[in-house]
C-alpha cells in the first residue's frame, strides 16, 4: 500500500458497499436495497433515499462538469498534495491526493483525459501517495509509532 509491504497483507474490496449488499439482499438494482426501516416501519430503499442524488451526480460527471474548472482543480490539488509532503504534513498530503484523484476522476468522466494525460496523471498520484506513505511511517516512528 503506497509503494509499503505490509503484514498481514490488506485486503482491497473493489466492489463498493451497495454491490456487496446486492448480493447479501439478493436485489438485482441498486435502487432496490433496504436501506433503512422508517418509523412506521415501512422499509425504505436506497434508491427512495439515494436516487435524486444519483442522478444528479451521474448527469453531472457525464454531461455539466465544467472540464477547465476540474483541471484547474486537478492541478491545484496536486499542487497542495506536493506541498504538504514538503511541509511533512502526511495526513493533509493524503486528503489533497484524494481530491486530486477525484478531480481526475471528473475529468475522465467527460472524456477530457487523453492516454499520455492519463498515465502522467496515475505517475503523479502514485509517486504522492508514495511519498506520503513514507511520510506516514517516517512521522509515527518519529513518535513513538502511538
């Protein structure tokens, strides 16, 4: 993880929450999961507490992001990721990456990110998140690994 071995090795779930409890619930939707019980008790779905959102999230990566204003993000946050791992700010550091690859994310939503942008975009995030982990391990044993 960040370029570390680690022991006992993690495990990395691929799939987010909603696919695994597709599968637990035997829905074939997302929408359909049972979300919640509401105080009548009436089960509410995820897709009666989540759908709007969905949709408007959705429409937005695909079709009103604005690509500049998410470059400039993507550049800002890689920026402010950088400086934090000057500042040896490793937590700070790892939100910026974060944000950074979400940005990008955005971006290659809407088909703005070539191949070469992609892969110097993955070098970057990758070198920072190593860079940070390094950071991480560096700062707890300065401390006494608390």
């Amino acid at each position: 993880m960040g370029g570390q071995n680690l022991d006992p090795i993690p495990v990395e779930l691929t799939y987010g929450v909603e696919r695994i409890l597709m599968a637990q619930q035997g829905v074939t939707h997302f929408k359909d999961i049972a979300y919640a019980t509401a105080a009548d008790g009436r089960i509410v779905t995820y897709g009666e507490a989540f759908g709007q959102q969905e949709y408007e999230m959705s429409r937005y990566y695909l079709d009103d992001a604005d690509v500049e204003a998410n470059r400039k993000l993507y550049e800002t946050f890689v920026g402010e990721a950088t400086r934090m791992v000057e500042a040896r700010l490793p937590v700070p550091a790892h939100s910026y990456i974060l944000k950074s690859s979400h940005a990008f994310n955005v971006l290659d939503a809407r088909g703005a990110i070539s191949t070469t942008e992609r892969a110097k975009a993955f070098a970057t995030m990758r070198r920072l998140m190593r860079d940070t982990a390094i950071l991480w391990i560096e700062r707890r044993e300065e401390l006494g690994f608390p």
